[in-house]
C-alpha cells in the first residue's frame, strides 16, 4: 500500500465509541451536524456509528453518508454476517465506505466472553474480513481487548486477517490496561513479527481507564502504528477514549517526531464547544488543549513570566487551536449578520431559529455585557430556543419563595402541546422546590443523579451553567439551562434531560 509514511491518519470516534457514553445520543440531525464539522476539521475517517444496534443508527450511517463528501465513513460490526450485512446496507451511499469488524483477541475475552477457542477465534476472525471484502474494499480489523492479548497469538491473528483482506488493523487497549512502554511494544512486535504488516496500516485505539490514553496512542504512533483513533474531548465509553485534539496537538508541537496529520487545528476550539453543547456533556475546566483554564495564567509568577516573553510558559499559540477569535467580535454594535455566523460556527440549525426575536434578546444582552462570548451565546440559546423545547415541556413562570425564614416554595407553569399546566410544591431550598414542582406535573419516576453549577465569568452577576443527569427506566439522560438565576437554569436544565424521553 502506498501512502506518505509520516502521516497519521486521524480517526474520528465521536459518533460511535464516543455516543455510547449514557446520556449523549444525539439524533440524526445533530451527528450530520458534528460529522459536517469533522470534515472541515480535516479528520480522514468518521466511524458513523454501529447500523445493527439500532434503526436510528443504521439511519444516521445512511445519512452521514450522503452528508460527508471527503472522509471515509466507517461503520461498526462485530464479526457476524447479519452486523456485517447491515453495515454494508448502511453504507451505500458512502464515497468512501469502510466496514469495521471484528472479535475478542485476549484469552480473556475468548474464553469468558464468546465461550470459544483461539483457534476457533482465527477462523471467525478470517471468515467476517472475507465476508466483508465482498461489499467493501477498505475492511478494518479490530482485535478487541489487544491491550491484554498474548503478543504471539495477536501477531498470528493479525497476520491471517490482513491475508483475509483487511486494509487496515486495529490493536485496541479496550480495558485501558496498558502502560506507555508496553503498548509501544506492542505495537513494534507487530511490526517485526507479521509478515506482511506492510500491507496494512496499523491503528491504535486507547481508552482512558487509567489516564493514559493519550500516552499508549503516541507510544503506539512512535512505534509504527499511523491510525489514531480518538474523540472530541476525550468522551467515549467510561473514563473515555484518546482525545482527538491532544493528539493533534501533540504531533504539531513536537515536530522532531516527523508525522503529521490533516487536522486543522484552529477548527479545534469551535468542534469542542459544538460537541459538549450538543452532548450535554461539560469540557472539565483543566481538560488539555480546550478545557476553560487551558490558556489561563493565574499565579503572579507565571503571569510576570508570560507578559515578559510568551513562550516562558505557552508552548501552544492559544489562535493555533481557534481561541480569540479577533475574526468577527460581537458587541452591541454586531448585526443580524456577525451573530449568524458565530451561532452556526456553535452548530446551530439556523433554519430553525428566530433570528429577529434572538437578535433583539441578543442586543439587550450585549448592552449589558459590551463583549459577547460563546458562553454568553450558550446562555442566550438555552433559553427557549433550544431544540428540546420544540415539541416538550417549557418554562413559561416560575416563582419562587425563599429566605431563611420561609420554607422554600416553588410555584411554575409548563406549556405543553399547547396547554399551560401549573403546579406548587415545597422543597429544602429553591431549586428542590422548583424541581419538585416540575416532576408533579411530569409524574414519572424520575431520578435526578447529578446537579452541578458553574460561574461562567464571576461576579454576583453572573450567568451559570447547570447540568443535570438523571435515570429514567434505567436509563441516563443529561440536560443543561443557562440563566443569570441558578433556580431558572435548574428548571431548564432538568427540563432539558426530561425533553429527551417524555
Ligand atoms: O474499545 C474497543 O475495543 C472498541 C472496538 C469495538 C474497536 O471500541
Ligand atoms: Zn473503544
């Protein structure tokens, strides 16, 4: 196979490995919006999701497929012939298809997941990469559980799949078991030990389990691998996946390594915000590359340092990842014009959006604040404009009693289908209240497992970000509200999760 052996081919998870974190389905509008942005992020392969799991997976492939003109799109199997027939169902739009099969590698799994023998493993391993190569060309190999899977067996498994066909093979620490070292091993023992390697191109693909996803993918690159599979701030199963921006960052700051991506950086900033918004799922605060504090100097020391010479202590330009941008700032000045373009840049469907009644709330808010942020974008949004209220519960009043003389009472009206309910009910303090008042309309048996709060700039004024979790028939869904009033974004923060199922 020939191809530039120094790039790295960067393998976008997000709407697969990344989507099946609870609470972060997305529906198909929004993975076409994510996979549009992937695309002009320059990732070279999207994994659109897994088409047997679920009719809306299978959709949401058929859909990626028709939307993304330049990656490859990847759908997930495991190595039977239904998973791999609806995956090339699925496909068939695609310009680039490529199917993603196959089976458990460590004794481990072999034994206490499929029941089976290593030598049996082989033969099904071989016969789902044959089945596939008769739909798709590209046919990717993952041998699951690689992390702990004896080398020599790996290595005979890898071999026999790449005679079978596959393109490209994909030694997955599915446990995130590994340390650096090990990992780079093996990755380099497969390069030494399958005979014909050459004709495949290796992958890594790391979960995060114990920090180190993003160590054992550079071992792995280090050692010959030239596939990186990875997410959009890290999300994925548990404590989630490689994360796609350190990654691409690491490969641009640290040039004597000689490999490099198609990734364009300043894109990276924009598609984090986008994926966090649209998963509900908040960026933690020191996350590398584009967490809020990433670029924050805040001791006296490494402030002096920083105003003397920059590079004391930043060793990213913050513009290479998209911060500051100086491009279009919106202040009260800012047109209808400026705020449609920051509001797509946050993957907004502008179609769906008043943009008159927004742009009018949008002055108000800028008057007071003079420079309007993306958080400030957020805020504005969230508040009956997001999709979640479309066809679900809305806050139409609250009112709320409390002080430490009075026992918190909460009293709201919700529209729904076009009626307006109301309800009253006591709490421990406002937002109890408020929450209680919600669920005796809703009557469901709801759980509410996460609360959090963030100050978005500081100051008694400020706006804050709330995010709820909570458990519906077992199952995990998320929801966020902005407001300068913490009992208001409350509401529409737990509204927002019930919005998913009700
Ligand atoms: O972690 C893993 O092993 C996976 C495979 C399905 C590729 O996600
Ligand atoms: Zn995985």
């Amino acid at each position: 196979m020939l191809h530039d052996k120094n790039k790295v081919f960067i393998f976008d998870t997000t709407l697969r490995d990344g989507e099946q974190v609870p609470g972060c389905q997305l529906d198909t509008l929004e993975k076409i919006k994510i996979a549009k942005a992937l695309e002009l992020l320059g990732v070279d392969v999207i994994e659109a999701g897994f088409p047997i799991s679920s009719p809306g997976d299978f959709q949401s492939v058929v859909e990626l497929s028709k939307a993304v003109t330049n990656p490859i799109i990847c759908a997930l199997t495991r190595a039977n012939k239904g998973d791999i027939d609806a995956a090339a169902e699925a496909l068939k739009y695609a310009k680039h298809p490529r199917i993603h099969t196959g089976i458990g590698a460590s004794d481990m799994h072999i034994k206490y997941k499929f029941n089976s023998t290593r030598e049996q493993i082989l033969e099904r391993a071989v016969e789902a990469v044959k089945y596939a190569k008769k739909f798709v060309e590209d046919i990717e190999f993952y041998a699951e559980d690689a992390g702990r899977a004896d080398n020599i067996f790996l290595a005979q498994m890898i071999e026999a799949v790449i005679a079978a066909g596959a393109t490209v093979v994909n030694i997955p620490d599915t446990n995130g078991y590994c340390l650096p070292d090990e990992y780079g091993k093996k990755i380099l023992f497969l390069k030494e030990n399958v005979k014909n390697i050459d004709n495949a191109i290796i992958s890594v693909h790391c979960h995060n389990d114990l920090g180190l996803a993003t160590a054992n993918s550079m071992a792995g690159l280090i050692n010959g691998a030239r596939q990186v599979e990875c997410t959009i701030n890290g999300i994925g199963e548990r404590a989630g996946n490689t994360s796609l921006e350190e990654v691409a960052m690491i490969l641009k700051t640290h040039h004597h390594l000689n490999l490099h991506t198609n990734i364009n950086s300043k894109q990276l900033t924009d598609i984090s915000t986008m994926v966090s918004r649209m998963m509900r799922m908040p960026v933690q605060p020191n996350k590398a590359i584009v967490g809020k504090n990433a670029f924050a100097h805040s001791s006296g020391i490494h402030q002096d340092g920083f105003l003397k010479h920059r590079e004391n202590y930043e060793i990213i330009n913050p513009e290479d990842v998209g911060l500051n941008h100086a491009d279009i700032i919106l202040t009260a000045r800012s047109g209808r014009h400026a705020l449609k373009h920051h509001l797509e840049r946050l993957g907004y469907e502008i179609e769906k959006i008043d943009l008159d009644d927004t742009y009018e709330k949008f002055l108000v808010m800028a008057d007071e604040l003079k420079e309007i942020s993306d958080d400030d974008l957020l805020s504005l949004m969230s508040d009956g404009d997001k999709n979640s209220f479309k066809n679900g519960y809305k806050l139409n009043l609250l009112h709320v009693v409390c002080g430490d003389k009075e026992s918190p009472t909460a009293h709201i009206k919700l529209q729904h289908d076009g009626k307006e309910i109301d309800a009253t009910a006591i709490g421990n303090g406002p937002v109890d209240a408020t929450i209680n008042a919600i669920s005796s309309i809703i009557n469901k048996p709801i759980e509410l497992k996460e609360f959090s709060i963030q100050a978005m700039h500081g100051g008694s004024n400020d706006t804050s970000k709330v995010n709820m979790t909570v458990n519906y028939l077992d199952k995990i869904y998320t929801g966020y509200g902005y407001s300068t009033d913490i009992v208001k974004a409350s509401a529409n923060a737990y509204l927002d999760a019930l919005n998913k199922f009700l």
